[in-house]
C-alpha cells in the first residue's frame, strides 16, 4: 500500500495539554502549538485528529468532520 504523503495529512506523535485557563496546545516535538477554536467543539477536534494518520486523504477527512 502506498500513500501520497502530501495529500493523506500525518501526524505521528503529539501531546495535547489543557492549561489551567482552558487552553488547548499542542506539543509536536520542541514545537508548541495553542489551538483556538473557531468552530465545531473541542470534542469534535479530538475525534477528527485520529484522521491524521496518514491512511485518509484531504477529502475524507473533511467529509468525516463536517
């Protein structure tokens, strides 16, 4: 099986931290990420990132999340 890696997103390994205030950051290696919400619930987020596994492509992903 092949992937085309530029059009099936992959995110190996992240942590995700909530801060005392509320705020989501995410950890990729050194790098340090805060998410803001725009849309949709930080429930729906955390159940979309399973996606970014590197087996759905772009379009899946975005049919799968609304």
């Amino acid at each position: 099986m092949t992937f085309d890696r530029w059009n099936r997103p992959r995110l190996r390994h992240c942590t995700l931290v909530i801060d005392v205030s509320g705020r989501l950051t995410m950890i990729v290696g050194k790098e340090r990420f805060e998410i803001e919400q725009v849309a949709g619930s930080r429930e729906q987020f955390l159940s979309m990132k399973r996606y970014l596994d590197g087996r759905h492509t772009c379009e899946e992903i975005s049919v799968v999340s609304g």
